[in-house]
C-alpha cells in the first residue's frame, strides 16, 4: 500500500496515476469531501476497510482527513484512538508519500487550474495542518518537495524505492 498526501495542487493524483500504472496496481480515492460528510463511526469503517487493502496507491488517507476536518466545521474526523488504530493496520505494509510546496506556488497552481474545492486564501492554514499532521505519523514519511521534482521524477522515485 502507498499513501500519497499533501496539499491541492502537489502531483497527488497525477503521481498516483504514473505510479500505478508503472506498478500496475489500481489507485483508490483515499479521503475525499464526501468521506468527510459521513458520521464520525461510518469514516472510521471506511477507513480500517481502505487500511485493509493490499497493492493499491491510495491518493490520500487519513491524515487529509485530520487537516481538513479540523479547518472545517462540518466535517467528520477520527479521533486520535482511531487514527493510531488505523495506524496499527497499516504498519508495516504502507509508505506514506508526502507531496509539498511553497503556500505560493501551490496557490498558483490552485489558481492556475480552477481548482472549486479550495479557497486560495486557505493554503498557508492547509499547509501548517498537514506538517502537523505528517509530522505526527506513527508510520515513516518520505517527503518531496514538488517545487524541485517533477510528477514524473517522484513516480520513478517512489518506483525505485518499492523495488
């Protein structure tokens, strides 16, 4: 299992693509705005299934989910309990990809793509949450910085580093 996380705009789903096909392996949708307007009992169901998985590239997991359910209200969030008992699945078997870049490039890149779900003005409060958040993972991190590598270099990368 692979996780890739990071901010709108950092190669998430474009690096899941190119990593899945290069692996062939099939790219599940991790965390999502819809996961988070279930109650907190169905997410964390959801989420232990998607820990569960084998061989897939998940674009975004629960750490998405600690960052934007606690800048957004509405959202449903796991607890710290159920995100450690997630964890506690996962171990072992997933690496954790975190993709990120300057709060301005990314904004322009936001900007640049009409980008709906996200208010520019968010990012650098995006940002500062998904350092805590990766920074508090109870599994190993490997960070790329997208100001300095391309979708195309991490997906060889993170290839070269599974093989």
């Amino acid at each position: 299992m692979f996780i890739l996380e990071g901010l709108d705009g950092c190669f998430k789903t474009t690096v899941a693509g190119l990593v899945s096909k290069k692996l062939g392996i099939e790219v599940v949708k991790g965390s999502t705005f819809e996961h988070a307007q279930c109650t907190n009992e169905e997410l964390f169901e959801k989420f232990k299934e998607l820990a569960k998985l084998e061989n897939v590239v998940l674009d975004r997991f629960i750490y998405s989910n600690q960052v934007y359910a606690t800048l957004y209200e509405d959202f449903a969030i796991l607890t710290e309990a159920q995100r450690k008992s997630i964890e506690s699945i996962i171990h072992g078997k997933a690496k954790l990809f975190y993709l990120h870049a300057d709060d301005k490039v990314v904004q322009d890149r936001i900007t640049s793509r009409g980008d709906e779900y996200v208010d520019v003005s968010m990012v650098p409060k995006i940002s500062k949450e998904y350092n805590k958040a990766i920074s508090e993972a109870g599994i190993p991190v490997i960070s790329y910085d997208t100001n300095e590598w391309s979708s195309e270099e991490i997906a060889e990368d993170i290839v070269k580093l599974i093989k």
